[in-house]
C-alpha cells in the first residue's frame, strides 16, 4: 500500500511538471527563432559593408586601384583640402596609397539617387529592397537554409555626422533619422521578417573614409 501510494505522488509530480517542460521548451524554440532571425540579418549586412561606399568610389580608372575619399556636405572638419602633395583631409597620413581625396572634387551620391543604378551591385546602397528572400530552395522546393522563411527590407541612407571633430575627446550621438544632404555616415537598416510576422531590426554604420592600397612585393621566379 504505502509503495503505491509513492508511486502515486510520484506519477502526479510528473504529470504536474510536463506542462512547465512543455511550456519552457516552447520558449527555448522560439528564442531559437529569433536567433536565427539575427543571424539571417547579420549576415546580410556583413555582406553589404563589404561594398564600396558609394558608386562614386568603383571606377577603378579613376580610383587607380583603391577609393578615395568623397566630397560631401556633411561635417566642414571633415572637407578635402587642397595640399602640395594633393587633396586630403587634415589629419590624414601623406604618402603613396594612402586615405586622400581625389585630385578634384568628386562629390558623393545625393540623398535622393541612392538605390540600386543598373543593377552592377558594386555598392553598398545598390542592395536597397523590400522582400528579398533570405532562405535558399532545394530541387523539390523545400528549405535548405533556414528554419523559417525570412524575407529583408534593406534601406541605406545618409545620417547626421555633427561631431566636433576638432576636439580631442569625440561626443555626440548618432541619429538614426536620415540625413536631407550628403553625410560622411550612411547607416545600413535591415528589417528581417519571418513567416509568422516577427521583425528583427538591425543597423550598420558606413563611413567615407576611402581606402588604402597595401604595398607588396614581386618575387622572381
């Protein structure tokens, strides 16, 4: 008698405890869910920032093999100059291959023709969309990437770049709100949504600073 009675008071201990598993493994599936979400946007936006800046960077005649810095309207800290050994922004390193502006003025792109230009996909505002899949088909249509299905709103715009860039100690806030001129910042928004209706927002910074060419050196066979 008294061991089916323990039995009894164990199987109700049981039988009281599936409803917390159940309920716990239900939110661990969806925290799983939103990280892949994450996950999904993360990656998107590392691929974005892998572009050029701008359009106005991917002429590699012009570059000479690396963008250059662009003239905007943002920050006058931050202008082209015109010093003996070419343009460049005060601060900037002089030398062969560094950060330099071009040797005229080349302005950035406006606000209002940022998007995608011929479909080349050479800068990072080229990728600007709604409803790109995020999830890649099998031969029979089923997914093979993700969980869920996710679709991304990608928006690129130009944000304020109001630092006091004459002090030593930068402070300031980002806006996230777009900018109406061309900025030194562009800010990077990908929007994931699954097939339930979640959203996971995610943003990026892009700043006009151009690029360097590393020096290397030819071996002879």
């Amino acid at each position: 008698m008294i061991e089916l009675i323990v039995s009894i008071v164990v199987i109700g201990i049981a039988f009281m405890s599936i409803p917390l598993i159940l309920a716990e493994t239900s939110r661990n599936v969806e925290t799983s869910f939103r990280q892949e979400a994450v996950m999904a946007g993360l990656t998107q936006v590392v691929n974005i920032l892998s572009y050029r800046w701008d359009e106005q960077e991917t002429n590699e005649t012009i570059n000479g093999g690396y963008a250059k810095i662009l003239d905007t309207d943002g920050d006058v800290n931050l202008s082209c100059r015109d010093f003996t050994d070419g343009r460049r922004r005060v601060g900037n390193f002089k030398g062969t291959y560094r950060r330099k502006c071009y040797n005229t003025q080349r302005s950035a792109t406006p606000p209002g023709q940022l998007g995608s230009d011929g479909g080349d996909l050479d800068d990072i505002d080229d990728l600007m969309g709604s409803g790109q899949a995020l999830i890649a088909q099998s031969a029979t249509g089923g997914k093979t990437d993700y969980k869920r299905s996710y679709t991304s709103d990608i928006n690129v715009t130009y944000i304020s770049d109001d630092f006091d860039y004459t002090l030593k100690t930068l402070s300031g806030t980002i806006s996230t709100s777009p900018a109406t001129v061309s900025t030194n910042i562009k800010m990077v928004q990908s929007t994931v949504i699954s097939d339930n209706g979640e959203r996971v927002v995610l943003r990026a910074f892009s700043t006009n600073i151009g690029e360097i060419k590393y020096y290397y050196r030819n071996v002879e066979p």
